[in-house]
C-alpha cells in the first residue's frame, strides 16, 4: 500500500509540473507580441483651451 502511495505522488508531482509548465509556455513564452505599443500620433494641429 505504501509503494502505490509513493508511486501516486510521483504521478502527480509529474502532472502538476507538466500542467504547469504548459500554462507558463502559453502565458509567458508565447506572448511576446504584447509588448507595450505607443498611441499612433494624430495628425493636424490641435488647440489648448486654457
């Protein structure tokens, strides 16, 4: 009964690793592309109202 313990544990230490590594890929590595971008400037010349 113990052996089947340790062995149950390993299984889930190896899926929560596995699940978690996959969230860190999907969350981290693959967004690159969400890098801050400036507001495009718009053209024409503005007033101030003060």
């Amino acid at each position: 009964m113990e052996t089947f313990l340790e062995i149950l544990r390993e299984v889930l230490k190896g899926v929560t690793r596995e699940v978690s590594a996959y969230f860190f890929r999907r969350n981290v590595l693959e967004n690159k592309k969400t890098a801050l971008r400036r507001r495009k400037q718009k053209g024409g010349s503005r007033k101030n109202n003060t």
